[in-house]
C-alpha cells in the first residue's frame, strides 16, 4: 500500500486549512490521540517478526527501511521520496520496476500499518462519516476512508474502516478490503496499547474478514464470532527519538 509514499506532502497551517467536515474533525482527534504530530518529525524504530525497520519523517520527507538477514546475506530495502532500492550485504541490487514496486509497497505498508491513524491528514484521503457502532461494550464514531487515484497510490481502490472510539479518540479497531489476490477483506482488534515517547504503538489480532463487497457488515460478523483469527501482529524492540 503505497499511500503515503505519494501523500505526505505537508498540511498548510491552520490559519490557512479549510473548515473540517465532522468526519474529518474525528479523525484529525485520533491522530492527536496517537501522537500522529510526534510521528510527523521523529525517528522510529522497531521489529515486526524477522525484520527490523526504520521510519524517519520530517517537514514531507521520509525514508523507510527493512533490514533482515536470509541464506544470501543481509539484505536492506530503502525507500524515500527518490524511489526504492535493494541491497545484499551494502551491494546495490539491479531490479525490474514490478520488483521494485512491489518491494517499495512492502516497506511502506508495514511502517503505514503500525503508524496509524496517523496517516489520516493525507491530502490523497477521503474521511466519510459511517454512523455509530458498539464493539466489546463500547461506543465508537466509525469512520469510512476511501482515497484519491491521484497520490492514493496503486491501491487507491481499497476501502478502510476505522472505530474510533467516542470518548478517547483513541482508534481501537479498523477493518479494509482490497482487490488484489483474488480481494478480500479483514478485520483487526488493538491490544497492548502503549505510549512510547510520544506515541501510540498497539498490536493487532487480524482476522479474515468476507468479500470485499460485505465489509459495511463485518463488525456484525465479529460480534457474532464469525469471523477467523488468521494471525497475531506484534510490533517490538520499538525506539523513538525526536
């Protein structure tokens, strides 16, 4: 998922922005709620499974790393506001564009995933307003994110669902459908929640979710205990500096 690769132009100030829809002032309270001010000029750190990653942002800059290690040695994967690169123990590696496409989409939808909702003040993001919900016995805004082909990068036909929750702000649960692969959908539950120099980190149980078309539905699914736990999504060793 490439959003934020193509959207992370900064935000005029606020004398100059224009007024906010309702959706739009819930979903900017969640960013505030997260740290997403913090994330916008810090450098992050952490491991997700087998790698390590990097996540540096500041004034519409970034640059994102991976690092892990396999048979062929340690291999380091790049991306920033240049484009993406490879390399095998520091030795660039030559790539076609739908390896280096799909190399840059997986550093980003890492670092994109982890840091959210800050990424909800993106120019190429649509907030809509999807009514209220009750999950686990508490009372969320929902909020559905659509985004624009231009800057919403090659999968700007995915659709999100956030709750978040009417009180905190905080965003406990999202839920997104996607197209490629055959499509599909899923749904994640936050827990661990913690604040880290700034920041809200959580992980996530992740489950399967229906067709791509039934995600307005998939809340009652998983209060129904319909919906299959695929895996768990635990980020670790994290380290903020600002």
């Amino acid at each position: 998922m490439l959003f934020c690769v193509t959207a992370c132009a900064e935000n005029p100030p606020p004398s100059e922005s224009p007024k906010r829809s309702k959706a739009e002032q819930i979903a900017h309270a969640a960013v505030r709620a997260h740290g997403g001010h913090v994330a916008d000029s810090a450098k992050i750190s952490f491991r997700l499974r087998d790698r390590v990653y990097t996540a540096t942002r500041a004034g519409g800059i970034f640059s994102y790393t991976s690092e892990h290690s396999d048979s062929s040695g340690v291999i380091r994967r790049s991306l920033t506001n240049e484009g993406f690169t490879q390399t095998i123990n520091g030795v660039p590696v030559p790539l076609s564009a739908k390896d280096s496409l799909a190399g840059a989409e997986a550093v980003n939808s890492v670092v994109y995933f982890t840091l959210l909702p800050a990424f909800l003040k993106d120019p190429a993001v649509f907030i809509h307003e999807d009514g209220t919900d009750t999950l686990d016995g508490k009372a969320y805004h929902r909020l559905k994110v659509t985004f624009d082909p231009v800057g919403g990068g090659v999968d700007h036909d995915d659709v999100f669902l956030y709750w978040i929750d009417r009180e905190t702000s905080k965003m406990d649960y999202l839920a997104y459908s996607f197209t490629v692969n055959g499509g599909g959908s899923r749904f994640r539950k936050a827990y661990n929640t913690r604040r880290i120099n700034g920041i809200v980190f959580q992980d996530y149980e992740n489950y399967k979710g229906p067709a791509p078309d039934s995600l307005r539905h998939i809340s009652d699914l998983y209060r129904a205990g319909r919906l299959k736990l695929l895996s768990k999504v635990e980020v670790t060793e994290i380290a903020v500096s600002r």
